[in-house]
C-alpha cells in the first residue's frame, strides 16, 4: 500500500504539473516522501560509515538536505502528464525486507521497471530503495555521487550540495 499511496499522489502531481509549477509539485511531494521513505536510513547508508561519528545535529540536517533532495527529484522528474499508469505488478520476500515490483507505463505503451526495497521499521511500511530498470540501485548510485562531496567537503558539504540542488530543481 506504500507504493500504491505514494503512486496516488505522484499520479496526481502529474496531472497538475503545469498548473503547480516546480516550486507547486516540490510542495506537495515533500511531506509524502518524508512520511513515505525510510530517509534516515537512506541519508545513513548513502553516508556511508561516516555516519556514525556525526553528532545529531548534523545527522538531522543531513536527513532533512536528503528530504529536500529526494522530493525535488521527484518533482522535477515527473513534470507532466501524457496518460502514464502505475502498476503494482507483486511482491516477494527479500532479506531485508519486500520488494515491491512496478511498472511505469509510458503513454506510448513502454512499460519501465521500478522495483521498490519497502520496511516495516516499527512505525510504518516505508521504502529504503528504489531499483530502476529493475536492478540499478538508487541508494548505491547515491553513495557514489556523494563519496566525492565527502571526501572533499565533509557532512556539511554534502548537506550544502544536497541543499543547493534542491533549491535549484524548484526554479
């Protein structure tokens, strides 16, 4: 039902994206992901063992720069509407939780694979990973992208580069 719900709202989004505009479709998509996607433990591993050494303070804006930039992704990459659907094809056990099979089909008939890693983490059912084409992990792609930023800027480089690209998917 998690991804059933997030693809509700991002079907949504969809159908009044040019009517909301970039800043419009962040707004809405922003407190879905924070309630949708298991974030900090996203911001955690996409970190990588650094993690554990930041004080709170810095895990916290780290979770909330992650937020932004998940959601302005989002926002940015699903700007229209042409008659895509959202289908829920099953799911399967996995070790570390369920991974939710989909496809998004394109209004020209293509179906594209995203494959979701849901969890329950006590709370609620929430997505740690997204697999697109069915096996490229966005968690994994994520940590590369940010080992640079890291090595060369620290957390708070990371927070800052997370920011900014937020801010700039919004115009």
């Amino acid at each position: 039902d998690v991804v059933r719900n997030f693809y509700g709202v991002l079907l949504d989004v969809m159908q009044h994206a040019s009517a909301l505009g970039a800043k419009g479709r962040y707004q809405k998509l922003e407190p879905v992901v924070r309630g949708t996607f298991d974030v900090p433990f996203m911001a955690r591993l996409s970190v990588g063992p650094t993690w554990r050494s930041l004080p709170p303070e810095q895990k916290r804006r780290a979770v909330q720069a992650y937020t932004r930039y998940i959601a302005a992704i989002y926002a940015t990459r699903f700007d229209d509407y042409a008659g895509e659907k959202f289908e829920v094809l099953g799911q399967q056990q996995i070790k570390h939780g369920t991974l939710i099979k989909t496809h998004i089909i394109k209004s020209n008939g293509e179906p594209v694979a995203i494959n979701y890693v849901v969890h329950d983490n006590d709370t609620a059912w929430q997505i740690r990973d997204i697999y697109l084409s069915g096996s490229i992990s966005e968690l994994a792609t994520r940590r590369s992208d940010f080992a640079n930023i890291l090595r060369t800027g620290g957390i708070d480089g990371l927070i800052d580069s997370l920011n900014k690209k937020a801010d700039d998917l919004q115009v």
